[in-house]
C-alpha cells in the first residue's frame, strides 16, 4: 500500500509538470493497457490522478465490450478521459472521448474527424508525427523513448533526441516505452506521458 501511494503522488507531480505546458483539452497522463501487461485495467484506471486517460487496446480479446464498458464507466465516474485504441465501433458504443490509431492505420482516422472529442496516433519518427498532424489528429505518441519490456519495442530514443523531435514536432507529443516514476520528469517538462506497465 505504501509503494502504491507514494507512486499515485508521484504521478500526480508529473501531471502538475505536464499541464504547465500542454493544451488542456489533453490528458496529461495517459495509460494504454494491454492483455498480457496490465491484466486488470480496470483496477488500475481506479489509481489514476483526475484529468489522466485511458487508451484501451483491447487486440480482438472476447471480453472487449465488457471490459470496455467498466473502463468507460470508471472514467466516467473519476473525471478520466477514455479512448479505444484502433476500434471506432466499439468507442462509439461505448461513449468513447476518442480513438486512438496504431501508425499503420492513421488513414482510418480520415472517416471518424469531428466524429470524437480526440483522435491520437502512435508514430515511431519525425515523418509519422507530421502524417498525424495532417491528418488532423490530436497529439502523436512517439516510442519508443525509454528501454522497454515490450517484445515490438525499437532501440529507445532516449530522452534527449525525443525533445529534438517534440520541438520540431507540429503538434503535441507524448513519450511512450518504457516510462515509469523513476524517469518520466525527464521529459514532462516538455511533452505529456503515456506508460503502459508504468501505472502498475
């Protein structure tokens, strides 16, 4: 219990760091989960600071629209913004505040524009930020940042090149892959985060 309120106040700081600087109509935190990393999504949107979100990736699982509508109902109870990663259908059935796009299917945003209050995209270079921001998206979750667990992570940007790319960047960026307590001030200062196992 201690490690895990020491974490929430943790990220409490790193929000207060990310809203000094970013839109307000962006969630300053954002956790993505996934099937095998975060098994329990639920209880961990229950531990996230008011005005952080929640990408739900749910990779075709059988429990989806169950899971998806507890998702929904405790963002909606705790003030947490809510997205479903790559499944229009099922963020509009479930009351969604958006989408959010792997880089390989950014062109599937076109169809839903005005359709959601925010649409994301993951973008892994200069180049998929830009096709974001043409697209007219919202912000672009750049990985991977930070040495990560993930078996698709690339080699880490590193902090230092992730802010070369931000500054340059036309819209508002988040650092994705392997971010954590230990290292997300780093880069708060000057983009939002967004963490997977991180919130755990």
């Amino acid at each position: 219990m201690k490690h895990q309120a020491a974490a929430a106040r943790k990220w409490r700081s790193v929000a207060r760091q990310v809203q000094r600087h970013f839109p307000a109509h962006l969630p300053p935190l954002l956790f993505l989960t996934d099937p095998a990393r975060t098994p329990d999504p639920v209880s961990v949107a229950r531990t996230l600071p008011v005005g952080a979100g929640v990408i739900y990736r749910h990779f075709g699982a059988a429990d989806r629209h169950s899971v998806a509508g507890q998702l929904a109902d405790v963002c909606s109870d705790r003030g947490l913004c809510f997205l479903v990663a790559a499944d229009s259908e099922l963020a509009l059935a479930t009351g969604a505040d958006g989408v959010h796009w792997p880089e390989a299917r950014l062109s599937e945003s076109l169809q839903h524009l005005g359709k959601f209050a925010l649409q994301t995209a993951s973008a892994h270079s200069p180049q998929a930020i830009r096709a974001a921001y043409k697209a007219g998206l919202d912000a672009a979750l750049v990985s991977t940042v930070f040495p990560s667990n993930s078996p698709s992570a690339s080699p880490p940007l590193g902090p230092t090149r992730f802010r070369c790319w931000t500054k340059a960047a036309p819209m508002p960026t988040y650092a994705l892959g392997g971010v954590n307590t230990a290292n997300a001030g780093c880069v708060a200062d000057f983009a939002g985060i967004a963490a997977i196992e991180g919130f755990v």
